[in-house]
C-alpha cells in the first residue's frame, strides 16, 4: 500500500514523532477521533505544542498518519495469523476470535473513522477503500484458484465486516464468529 500523503513531510526518524503516532493510535482507536484533542495527545505524548505541530501541522495530518499506521500493523498482525491458523480459508475466522477476543477490541478502526469523519475528512473514504481492498486481497491469497475467487474474496470481506461490526456491539463474539462460520461455509463449498 502507498503511504498516505501529507501536504508536509514528517520528519520520519523522529522518536517525538513516534510518541505522539502511538499516543495517537491508542486514543483515536480507544476513544474515537473526536473524542480526543490534540491537547489531550500532546499531553500524553510529552511533547509540548510546537513539536507536535512541526510533525503535524492539522488533526487531520495526524488522523492519515494514524490511519496508515494502523493499516500497516492491523495487516501486518492479519497476514501472520491467518497463517499461524493454517493459512487457508479455515483460517479467518479463529484469527478474527484472536482480535475479537483481544483486550481493547473497539472494531475496524476504518469503519469507525468513517462513521465519524467521512463527512468532513472525504479522503478517509479513500482510505478506508484501500485497507478493505488490502484485507480482500489477503483473503483471496487463501481460497482456491478459480474463475470465483475474487467475487467469492469480495463476499468474504463483506461478510468479515459484518462479523466485525456485530463483534463490537454483542457482549460476546461468540454469535459474529458463528455466523461468519456458518456464511463462510456456505459461501465455500
């Protein structure tokens, strides 16, 4: 994936920088993005105002930056588990009980920014657009070759974003896990 541009370039070498990207993440992500100011990620970063802003000169820089980051990791921690799981299709759904179940588990950082920053962030769509196209590709990596597999892929995602939003409002994922079971069942025979 290509890193989401910024009107300035950050200084990318930067442990400052690094700070205030995790604080970032770990508020937007926990909290929502206008839940939390950028006085509450200065103060918890330890940075003081002018080194944020020399690394970020909006919220809106810092919410792509953060948008990428979690990108980055989320596919990253996705790719590896579905492998450590079998690395076939039978692999999606113990995967998703692993972050489901996870401490902090708040949903699809994507779909979340989307429901709060669409309208007013646009990009956001283009980049949420981008990491769905990302995980449907992994998921398509997963199923057999065939004249099917990218719309199959493309039922899957879709069924995964399901899971993942009944995840987040259920008192379990016991209910999202099965369900995607059982669609994932039916999808692939």
């Amino acid at each position: 994936m290509t890193a989401i541009a910024s009107p300035v370039p950050p200084v990318r070498d930067s442990a400052a920088r690094q700070r205030i990207l995790l604080t970032a993440h770990d508020l937007f992500y926990r909290d929502g993005v206008r839940a939390t100011g950028i006085d509450r990620v200065i103060a918890e970063s330890g940075v003081t105002k002018a080194t944020f802003y020399r690394h970020f000169p909006s919220k809106n820089d810092l919410v792509r930056a953060f948008l990428d980051h979690r990108h980055r990791r989320w596919m990253a921690w996705f790719v590896e588990a579905l492998q450590r799981h079998g690395g076939a299709a039978a692999a999606i759904v113990p995967s998703l009980a692993e972050w489901f179940r996870g401490e902090g588990f708040r949903g699809c950082a994507f779909i979340n920014s989307m429901g709060e920053l669409a309208g007013s962030l646009p990009e956001v769509a283009d980049i949420t657009r981008r990491h769905k196209q990302d995980m449907t590709d992994a998921i398509a990596a997963l199923l057999p070759a065939s004249r099917q597999r990218r719309q199959q892929a493309d039922a899957v995602a879709l069924a995964v974003d399901g899971a993942i939003i009944r995840a987040q409002f259920d008192p379990t994922p016991d209910a999202a896990l099965a369900a995607l079971a059982r669609i994932l069942k039916s999808l692939l025979a």
